[in-house]
C-alpha cells in the first residue's frame, strides 16, 4: 500500500492534483528517501488518484457528488499536513478533482495526464517563480498551450507545460485543467526553465550525466514533462532507457506511460523489456502478456529479450499461486513457439529458478497443477502445452533444490536436458558425490547419449572425490569407457585429462599406453596439430617427475630436441626444473635454471620453484637474490614467492623480519594467506602457542582470511604444546559446525604431533574419530596407527599389558605389511616393480612417504632389538627402489641412523665408523649452501633446514667413542663436524658435556657447558621453591624448553659437573694440575659453578646413580619432595 501511495506522492503524481502554494516559500522543507520507509499511516486517496495506478481507474469518477468529494479530499490534506504545513490551508482550500477524464474506456491507460509536472519541492527546494516576464504580453492559455503555458502561474509553481492528450482527449477541458491564479509577487529574476529550450538543454545535460540518483530520475521526468508533443515524441526513447535504471517501484508508472507513447515500429529490444517489466511491477500481468504477445509479432525484437520478457511473466504467474495467471500466459504457447525453442532457452528463465518452493511446486504440479490449469476458466490446454511447462519448471527446480529432491525431480521428466542440465555444474556446487550417482542413472536411461560437457565434469568429480585412490580408478575406467560407447573416440580434451591424472599417480603404464593412442589418432588433425600443443610431452615428463625419477625424465627431455626436433618449451623446462626440487637435487636443480636463463626466459612458476627449493632449505641470500632478479625481468610475486621469503627468514631465525614481509605485502593489497600459515608453522615447531596467537590477531586485523592450512598449522601447534585434547576439541568443533573444511590431513597432522610427543593413546582416538566421520583409511593413517603400535610403552597400563612385546612388534609387523601389500613371503602386490636405473642424487637427505615408513619401521625394530627383521626392510627397500640389493649404498639418512644404532649394539664398532663415513661425506654435499663462497668464510657452509640433520647419527658416534673411552676422539668429532657447518642439538652437547666429565675432560665439559647451555638455564625448582618465588616455570618458556634445539642443560649434566667439581675439590691439595682446573673453572664458569653450589639434595633416584652418599656432605641435608619422573625437568 505504501509503495502505491509513494508512486501517487511522487511531483509527476501528487502535484498534478494538488497545485501549490500562492507564494513561494525560502524555507521548503525536504523530505528524504527515508520517508517511504516510514512506518506512517495508510493515506486516504481520492478517486483521481487511484486512476494513477493502471488497473484501478474507477470510470465512475464525474458521477462523485460535490458533497463526498469534499470530505475526502478534506481528510486527505489533513493527513498530508505534515508535508506541507505553510500550505497545507491553502491546499485544503484549492484541492480540488482533475478536469474530467474522456469517456475513451483506455484513455488513462494509454497515457492520459492530469497535469504537467512540476518539480518536487519538498526535496529539491525549487522556488515558486512569476509567470508574465516584463515586457510580454497577455497571452491566452487556449492559444498558448503547447508552447508558453509553463509561464503562467501554476507552471511557475508546479512546472507544467500542457501536453497534447491521445487517443481522442478533449482539448478543451485539458486546457481548463492549467487555468489558475497569478502569482505577482515573484521576482522575475528567480524564473529558471522558462522556455522550451532551457527544458531541452537540461534534459540533455542530465541524459548525458548518466546518473542513476532517483532525484535526478525526478529532473529528468521534469523536463521532459515540459516539452512539447513534438519533442517528446523525440525525446520518449532515451527518457524511457533513463528511467529504466531506476529500480523505484514508483516509477514503474512512468515507464509505462512513455512505453505506450513509443510506436509499435520503434520499439527495440530495450523498449519492449522494460515495458514488460514495467507491466509486471505494476501488477498487471495481463497486460504484460498482451504486450509479450504483440512483441512476438515484431521482428526486430530478438530471442533473448522475449526470453527475458517471458521469464519475467511465467515468474510473476508462478508467485501468484493461481492458475489462471499461470494459465493466461501459456494459453498462448502455439504463438510462442513461432519464435521460441523452449528446449534451448529454460536456462536462460533466471527469475523462475529464483522463486521459492519451486521444487515443490514442480512435484507438485505433476499430481496437481496440471488439473488445476485443465479446470480453469478457458479452454483446456494439450499434453505437449503441460508436458513442456512441466519440463521448464523441473529444470529451473534443480538449481536450488534440496539432495534429495534432485532424483525424485529428475524422475519426473526423465528429460535427457534437465540431466545434462545439473551435471554440468556439480563440481562448482560441491555436489560430487551426488552428480556420480545422478550420472549412473543418467547413462541407463533410454536413448540418452552423455554430451562432452558432462563426461569433462564427471571426470572432475570422480578426481576431487574424496575416496582411495582404487575407487576413482574404477571411476573413470567406467567413464573411460563411456567415451567409445557414446562417442566411438575419446576427445583430444579427455585424452588430455586422463593423461594428466595417471601422470599425477605416477602410473607410467597407463600414460605411455594413452600417450601411443592420443599421438596416432590425432597426429594429423589441422585443427589442433598436437606437436604444437603445450601438454603434448608434458605428460610422459610429468609421470616420472612424479615417480622422482631425475634421470629418465631428462632423457624424455632431451629427446624433445634430438628425437622429435623441437624445442622444448616452458612447460617442459619447468618439469624438468621441477623433478630436480622434489627429488632434492638442489645442485641439478640449480643447473638446470642456469641452462633455462640461457635459452628462454623464465617464468614466475620457474621462479617460484628456484626460491621455494631455497627458501624451504633456507638459503637466505640465494632467495632474495632470486626475488630481485624476478623482479628486474617483471615478474610479478605470488603467493609461491611471497611464502619463500618467508621460509628462508624462518628458517634462519629471523621471525621478525618474516613477519614484516606480510605485513608489507598486506599494506600493499597482497592478501596471501600461505606465508602467513608459513610463519604459523615455524612458530608451531618452535612450541610458541603465544605468537601463535598473536599472528592469527594480526591475520584478522588486515582481513587475511583463514583457510584450511591455517587451522593446520594451529592443531600443529597445539599438539606440539601437548595440548592434544584441545586439538581433537578443535577437530570435533570444526567437523559439527563445520566452522573450516577438515580434511584427513588435519587428522594426520595431530597424530604425527601425538607421536612426536610419546602420545600413542589418542592416536587411536583420532582414527575412530577419523572413520566415525566418513574419512577413508589411507596408507599415511594406516602407518601412524602402526607408529602408535610401536610406542606401546607409553600406552596406558591396561591396554599395555593386552599383549606382550612380542606379540605387539607382530601386530605392528603385519599393519605394515597390509600396507604395502606384502604377504607371507614379503613378495609384492602393490609397488611398484624396482627400477634398476634409480638416479641416487638426493637420496640421502630427500623427503618421501615410502623413505619416511621404512626409515620409521627400521627404527622401530631396531629399538626392539629385532636386528635381522630390520636389515631385511632395508634390503627390501633397496630392492624396491634402488633395483639390487645393495648394503654399501646410499640410504635414507633415518635408516643409516637406524643402522648405525644396530651395530653399536651389537658392538659392531668397525661398521659403525664406516657407516658414519658414507653418511659424513655425503651429507656435506646435499647440505651444502647456495649461498657459501669459499673466498667469504662467514658465509654458512650448510643450509640452515640441515644444521641439525647429523643430531641421530652423532649420538650415536658419540655413545661408540665413550664406550671406548676415547675423549680426545669424542672432541675431535664435535669439532669435525661444527667446522663442516653443521650444529649439536641439546642432547648432543649435554651427552657431550656428561662423556667429558666422565672421562676426566674436566675444563673442555664446564667450559662447553658455561657458554653452550648455562644462557637458557632458568635454576632449581626446588630452589625457587625454597625462596618463595613462583616454582613453575611460565607455561610458554616450558614448552620451547621440550624443543631439542632449545639449549640448556638438563639435570643429569648438572649432577655429572657437580660430581667432577668435587673431585677436582678433592684433588686440589694433592694435584697441581687439578688445583689449577679447579681455579680456572671456578673463574671462567661463573654460572656452573653457581648452579652446583645452589644445589639441593632431592633424594632422588638419579642423585644416587651418579653422586655417590659421601659426597652430599656440601649439600643442605633438607628433606624436599621432588616428583622422580620430572628429575630430568628439575631445573624448570
């Protein structure tokens, strides 16, 4: 009602009833656009303007007594005081009803006016202006009408001009209508617009503007109301196409009124939708389809805009609920289908798939809609006039319908189009699972033939489908042969896609079988000459940079040029640069890139492979080298380029400085949320839950929006925290309120964290959780359940003491074997078969699924003292991915660890050394920096990723030497390998600093120990206990301690330098040479020293190995309760 009644209150409706004011005031007050969405009282109307609105013109309106008319319009203005309170008497004393309509019964409708429009004073403040110029004349207004009555009076005030009526309009009495009184107290000076010409050039001017502000829509109605009939009729188009871009219901009227001016030879396709719409937004859906019908008949209309026209016209019926709407337009469908293919045009119907409840109203109207429309007023319509309305509104019903509708809709029709419909589009709705189902259903129904289209988005439904790799296998071998069953021939574009999918499972069978058939069947086609498209050898080099193999897929690239004589192009450089990244060969990787700048010039994936290799390994300079030299030849940086920056500064500890990347980037509009889940994830490892939390405050402070990896790296750091129960809380949140997308990889990322911190108990936990949830059991799952298996000391007691160890290291050996698919025999089922030319570079340090669970079960074996059980894993390792059964050769370096650990429990000293040796030299050279130059001696030697990666194996060697005794050995070592590059952990340097005082190295083990662990020292619990002083550590501070590469020294060292530090006591009155290491130390290790005098006996286990009972006779004799279990976390 309020949306009608702003149509009438509107300059071109409200003011052409009721004239202004006598006198013009300075002071008009404005009403704003957010009157209309004022809560304000339905506003009586008199019966003049109810005949604004098409559809309720009462043609009884001259037989209205003087006596009613007055009491209405009385009410009225009191109602619309408020607008006008300066003239709102002498509104209620001049309102009064328009010149009487014709008696033509359409006169209104087709475009009769009750006065010219003026402009709208409560929002543009327009003056009440004088009509007689000095120096004119008295005019008639009979003579004057059309070209001079804006002058007079009552167009100073409402800024009419008259207008010539059609279709047969008394002139006379619209000419009676403009009589009104002088204004003489105007100055002249204010008059604006006063000729046709003014009208003219402000019209231009604001047709010209472009402007979409209602208020200037309202200036525009203005002037062209002020124009003659000539002009109009000039001008109805463009003003017409103005007005159309506002989306004011009320002025819907007007569109309606210049679209019934426009010639049935005029009208274009703009015209006639907009008249349409008009219609439709006035309610008159009848008339719309009258003028739908007419527009069917014009030949310069087009499809697409009777398409539109239509869909507007079938939504509106369809809103209403009733038939006989519905009913009114498809009566006409033989007329309709002169011009329409309603086969080919229903998805283009877009306002009918937005109605509510059309599922419904579809399944509904197989039962009932049909007999409804049978019965209506009218005749009857056929079965191909239902069937295809039926069609139209099952197809528009499938976008936006529930899952479960989707089968029973489609059921309906079996309409072949309504299928091809939906499936094209399941992927981009996440609607896989359903479109595969959908699709079965589909190809077995009767004379259906699956378009290319569809056969394109099944196949991307089946590889997104989140399902082991063997059910999508099955997948698209149905669809494979789908092709020739439907299409004879698979197209050049399916060809391509299976290539690329068996080429990314490494399955070289599959692709060389395909690639043979794809080269024969298209080799000669003109069209697409396939030795010109990119991906033609892209994919034979893709399989074997997946499978690693360096070796073979250089070969393919070399024959590029030698065999075929082409010249490889980006794609295949960036393979090949590519295989050379994933199989850690940084030095062929690096060649390779040189050889690229010589020939082409690289590309920004070319960039980001080089800086991701040295940024992930943290060779800070060569990075930002690369950044720069990108950056000279126009590269542009991406999220891969951005993220390797930020790599390499974590890696070298420089967190700060990464964290400013991000912020530059952000402030310069790069939102890239991957390096800041980089950041994330080194802080994760360092066990900083509290920068943590301040990056993802930074996240949300500059909108960088969260992603699945961010909550990775969060549940990363949580379970690292030993917060393992608000990790698995996080989990079951995310997976009920789906506040993130979880993926198996967050599972496996908790329970690796579990397993890092000897939590095998809710590793268990998380795979129930894992298969509760629909997860499939893939092989990373399967291993870390059999890595939970192997801690199965550290399980809880009752679930400890189910088996003995025997038979869990038989639990675990079977879970792995499953895995791999190795029986009785450990013959093989599902690797594949070995590979006798395996290139060897890489192979120490590179990082692999298959390389992580051999290394990971040798370890494990060994640590169960299952010696043979493990060398027969490492034999089959080799045989499987090195092609012969090699001992001598290069291995993982966690299997040469695991090695090395055997022998020296077996005292096998002599393989130990030699081990050690092989592992020595060769790490030196896949760790070695981009950025060392032997001229630069401060330049590091090592990538800083590989400090740490000789900790295992120098443990080892260390146990070795101090089993021999040999000090001068075990210092020789350290030093060996710190001038190489490489860095003790904390359990290296408190093994180091324990054998030295052991074995009499008293200066180098207190020395070594002031100035590599006393920094991070943080004093006795028990001390602090005793001093009234928080006793725990801060939370934050304990746990960066648990990080290995956290230095500080652990309770047991401080005991053994506490034992050595009394001997020395002891000796000094005996020995010089002691006497003087004592003093030396007593002066250079402050802070040792310090610490073994606050010492405080605890009376624990450990006190008792190393020190024995008369040397506590220093220490305070106070009983204290200390907790055995944390004796190694005594100092806090």
């Amino acid at each position: 009602m309020l949306e009608r009644t702003a149509a009438s209150l509107e300059p071109c409706g409200f003011q052409r009833v009721v004239p202004g004011a006598t006198r013009s005031f300075r002071t008009t007050r404005q009403l704003r656009n957010a009157f209309w969405q004022h809560g304000a009282n339905d506003i009586e109307l008199t019966a003049a303007w109810q005949a604004l609105m098409h559809g309720t013109f009462d043609f009884n309106i001259g037989s209205t007594s003087e006596e009613n008319k007055s009491s209405s319009l009385s009410a009225s203005a009191f109602l619309l005081d408020f607008l006008y309170p300066s003239g709102a008497v002498a509104l209620m004393r001049r309102l009064s009803l328009a010149t009487p309509v014709s008696s033509h019964p359409n006169n209104l409708r087709y475009g009769q006016r009750f006065a010219n429009l003026g402009p709208r004073s409560y929002t543009s403040s327009f003056p009440r202006r004088q009509v007689n110029r000095p120096g004119t004349g008295e005019k008639t207004l009979a003579n004057e009408a059309d070209t001079t009555h804006s002058k007079d009076a009552e167009d100073a005030e409402m800024g009419r001009t008259p207008d010539v009526a059609v279709n047969g309009v008394d002139h006379e009495a619209d000419i009676e209508t403009y009589k009104t009184l002088e204004q003489p107290n105007v100055s002249t000076s204010e008059i604006e617009y006063s000729t046709l010409n003014d009208h003219i050039e402000g019209l231009e001017k604001l047709l010209e503007g472009g402007s979409d502000d209602p208020e200037t829509a309202d200036r525009v109605w203005y002037h062209y109301r002020a124009l003659d009939e000539t002009s109009q009729i000039t001008y109805v188009e463009r003003v017409l196409g103005f007005l159309s871009k506002s989306a004011r219901v009320s002025d819907s009227w007007k569109i309606s009124e210049l679209f019934h001016k426009v010639p049935f030879p005029r009208w274009t396709n703009t015209i006639f939708v907009e008249g349409v719409t008009a219609e439709i937004n006035l309610q008159n859906d009848s008339r719309a389809v009258e003028v739908f019908i007419k527009g069917l008949q014009h030949s310069s209309i087009d499809v697409p805009s009777l398409v539109d026209a239509l869909d507007l016209i079938l939504a509106s019926a369809l809103r209403s609920g009733t038939p006989e709407k519905l009913k009114g337009i498809w009566k006409h469908y033989s007329e309709m289908t002169t011009r329409l293919d309603f086969g080919g045009i229903t998805s283009q119907l877009k306002h009918v798939a937005s109605i509510p409840g059309l599922a419904e109203k579809a399944l509904e109207f197989q039962t009932r809609g049909r007999q409804d429309l049978q019965q209506s007023e009218g005749p009857g319509l056929g079965q191909e006039v239902l069937d295809t309305l039926q069609r139209i509104l099952v197809r528009r019903a499938l976008l936006s319908c529930a899952d479960s509708q989707v089968i029973p809709l489609l059921n309906v029709t079996n309409d072949p189009l309504a299928f091809e419909e939906f499936l094209r589009s399941v992927v981009s709705r996440g609607k896989e699972e359903l479109g595969i189902e959908v699709y079965r259903i589909y190809r077995d129904l009767a004379g259906s033939i699956p378009s290319h289209a569809v056969l394109y988005e099944i196949f991307e439904a089946f590889e997104s489908l989140r399902a082991p790799t063997s059910m999508k296998y099955a997948g698209l071998e149905l669809l494979w042969g789908d092709w020739h069953k439907f299409h004879t021939t698979p197209s050049r574009r399916a060809f391509q896609r299976y290539l690329a999918f068996y080429a990314s499972q490494g399955d070289t069978h599959q692709v060389y079988e395909l690639w043979i058939r794809f080269v024969e069947l298209y080799r000669d086609d003109p069209s697409y000459p396939i030795w010109k498209l990119d991906d033609t050898f892209a994919h034979l080099l893709h399989v074997h940079a997946v499978r690693g193999e360096v070796e073979e897929t250089q070969r393919i690239f070399d024959d590029i040029s030698g065999k075929f004589g082409l010249e490889p192009n980006m794609y295949c450089w960036n393979i090949l640069l590519n295989v050379h990244a994933k199989a850690g060969d940084y030095d062929g990787a690096i060649s390779t890139f040189e050889k690229l700048m010589k020939t082409r010039k690289p590309d920004r994936y070319s960039y980001g492979t080089m800086m991701q290799m040295a940024g992930s390994r943290g060779d800070l300079g060569f990075t930002i080298d690369l950044y720069r030299q990108g950056r000279s030849e126009g590269v542009r940086p991406d999220d891969a380029i951005l993220s390797s920056l930020v790599e390499a500064y974590c890696q070298n500890e420089y967190f700060q400085e990464a964290q400013d990347v991000c912020m530059r980037a952000v402030r310069k509009g790069v939102v890239v949320t991957r390096m800041w889940n980089k950041l994330l994830g080194y802080h994760a490892l360092r066990r900083d839950l509290a920068t943590i939390n301040k990056i993802l405050g930074l996240m949300a402070d500059n909108d960088v929006p969260y992603n699945q990896f961010t909550y990775q790296q969060l549940l990363l750091g949580l379970s690292l925290c030993q917060q393992s129960q608000h990790a698995l809380s996080l989990l079951s949140v995310a997976l009920k309120d789906k506040i993130f997308e979880v993926t198996a990889e967050h599972f496996h990322i908790v329970m690796g964290a579990l397993l890092i911190n000897g939590e095998p108990g809710p590793v268990q936990r998380v795979h129930k959780l894992m298969q509760d949830h629909g997860f499939p059991s893939s092989a990373t799952t399967l291993f870390q359940v059999t890595q939970a298996l192997g801690q199965w000391k550290n399980l809880p007691p009752r679930q400890r003491e189910r088996l003995t160890a025997t038979e869990w290291l038989g639990k675990i050996l079977r879970s792995f074997k499953y895995i791999y698919g190795l029986d009785s025999q450990k013959k093989l089922h599902r690797l594949p078969t070995p590979d006798p030319n395996h290139d060897r570079s890489g192979e120490l340090l590179g990082e692999s699924i298959e390389k992580f669970h051999f290394g990971t079960m040798v370890y494990m074996l060994t640590e169960m003292k299952d010696f043979i059980g493990a060398r027969e894993l490492i034999n089959l390792y080799q045989y499987i991915f090195h092609g012969r059964q090699d001992s001598d050769g290069v291995l993982p370096i966690a299997m040469l660890n695991s090695i090395m650990l055997a022998d020296l429990q077996e005292n096998q000293y002599d393989r130990v050394s030699a081990t050690w040796d092989l592992l020595f030299q060769n790490a030196k050279k896949e760790a070695r920096s981009a950025d060392f130059v032997e001229e630069l001696p401060h330049t590091p030697k090592i990538s800083p990723k590989y400090r740490y990666v000789l900790s295992a194996s120098l443990g080892v060697m260390q146990k070795m030497l101090f089993n021999k005794g040999d000090a001068a050995g075990i210092q020789d070592l350290v030093k060996e390998v710190r001038s190489a590059g490489f860095e003790l952990d904390s359990r290296n340097w408190n093994y180091y600093i324990q054998a030295l005082v052991q074995l009499k190295e008293y200066k180098e083990a207190f020395v070594t120990c002031e100035e590599m662990l006393m920094a991070n020292w943080t004093g006795w619990a028990v001390v602090r206990q005793r001093e009234r002083v928080r006793s725990k550590l801060p939370l934050d501070l304990r746990r960066k301690g648990s990080s290995p590469r956290h230095l500080r020294p652990v309770a047991t060292t401080l005991y053994h330098l506490a034992k050595g530090y009394m001997e020395l006591d002891r000796l000094g009155p005996w020995s010089a040479e002691a006497a003087r290491t004592f003093q030396e130390i007593e002066r250079e290790c402050v802070q040792v020293v310090r610490a073994i005098k606050s010492m405080i006996r605890v009376h624990s286990k450990l006190e008792f190995e190393i020190l024995s009972e008369a040397e506590y006779v220093d220490f305070d004799d106070a009983e204290l309760k200390y907790d055995d279990h944390r004796e190694e976390e005594a100092i806090g």
